[in-house]
C-alpha cells in the first residue's frame, strides 16, 4: 500500500511541475558518438534552471522537459493531437496527487520515444489536461545507463559496455 502511495505521490508531483512551471524556451538536445559507439545526449540547462528537449514519439517531434523526479511520462492535450493520439475526456482518471490536488488523465501506450538515439518500445504515457508542457519522466529514464548533471549540462549516456 506504502509503495502504490508513494507512486502516485511521485507522478502527482513531477504533473504538478509541469502544470504549474511556465512553459520556457526551447533548448535542442545534441547527440554525441561516445567511444564505444553508445548514444549520449547532452542538454543545456534552461534560464530557468529545468532541461528541456526534442524528441521523436511516434514519428513526431515533442518538446519534453526531462524530470528526474516524474513517475509518468506525460503528455499534454496538445503534444497528444499532434502525435495522432486520441485525447477522450471521458477516459480520464486519477493518475496521480499534486501539490493542487488530485491529477486527472488519460493512459495511453506509445510506440517508440526516442532521444538522440536513446529509444524506448511501447511506452506508457499520460496525457494530462491543462499542462503547460510535457514531461520525459522515469519510465523513459530508467532505461538509460547513466544521467550525469554538472555545470548546467545534462548528459544521458544508454547502452554502456562494461
């Protein structure tokens, strides 16, 4: 039950950001060839201190901001039409518990996300209604080998070899 709590708290909460942060300029991610050929992703850090980035998601370009503290993946209306999602109102639920209260939205199963190479199959997402931006939330970030932060770069390092 503590586990099932603290999942949702931990959506509510990276939703809540995405919900109540001002949608900010975009910045690109840049992909650069390690040594051992393993794809690495280098985002700047945003004027207002969040990293932001492109990605393709079925096909189709979404800006992200990328949050390490997000238990979902979120989408918002917008991001979703645009991808070729169906947004259903009446299919929204509770998906999470925000600094604003309980979190509404839509589950959805998404082909491919991918980042400068990092890709993820059949990913689950949400789309939530009145986010101001979408979110690259742990479901994706779980899956890469490393996330380095330092002097306002983020780098994303996937298929590492030992």
């Amino acid at each position: 039950m503590f586990q099932k709590l603290a999942l949702v708290a931990t959506i509510g909460a990276g939703v809540a950001i995405g919900l109540l942060w001002p949608t900010a300029q975009r910045s690109t991610a840049a992909a650069a060839a390690a040594g051992n050929n393993a794809p690495e992703v280098v985002i700047e850090r945003n004027s207002d201190h969040h990293y932001y980035a492109d990605a393709s998601v079925n096909g189709h370009s979404v800006h992200f901001m990328v949050d390490t503290g997000a238990g979902e993946t979120a989408l918002t209306e917008t991001d979703a039409r645009a991808i070729g999602l169906e947004v259903d109102p009446s299919k929204y639920e509770v998906i999470g518990d925000g600094a604003s209260g309980l979190v509404r939205g839509q589950y959805v199963q998404l082909k491919t996300i991918d980042l400068g190479g990092i890709r993820q199959q059949d990913a689950q997402a949400a789309i939530v209604p009145g986010a101001a931006v979408s979110l690259l939330g742990q479901p994706f970030l779980e899956k890469v080998d490393e996330i380095v932060i330092r002097r306002g770069e983020m780098r994303l390092k996937s298929g590492l070899r030992s």
